[in-house]
C-alpha cells in the first residue's frame, strides 16, 4: 500500500477518536450511535496508523506530501 495520508490529516482523525472516546466514557453518547461512532473512531485510528485511507485510492486522493 502507497501511503495516501498526510500528518494534519492522520492527527485530525487520531483527536476524532479521542473525542469519540471521551463522549463514550462520559456518557454523553450511547446506544447505537455510540456504537457506529465507536466503529468510525476504530476505523480512524487504524487508518492513522498505516498512513493508507482504502476511500482515497480509489479517486487518486493523497494528502501525503512525500519528503524530497
């Protein structure tokens, strides 16, 4: 896999997560949207840390600048 994701937008979705995490543990969501955000925060962190979005490639989107 070419990485496709930058730094600003790996730290955006990491602090997404974060938040999503601290709304679960404060209850201040729950239910199913708690659920499908918590999928989504999961999604976010994963894809963070491979720096590959699979939803970028297919439109030959990359916010990754590649170090010259």
């Amino acid at each position: 896999m070419k990485k496709n994701m930058g730094n600003l937008d790996r730290g955006l979705r990491i602090a997404a997560a974060v938040i999503i995490g601290i709304l679960y543990a404060t209850h201040v969501i729950n239910g199913t949207l708690a659920l499908i955000l918590g999928i989504l925060a999961l999604v976010f962190i994963a894809t963070s840390f491979i720096s590959f979005c699979p939803l970028y490639a297919p439109f030959k989107l990359s916010t990754y600048r590649a170090k010259k």
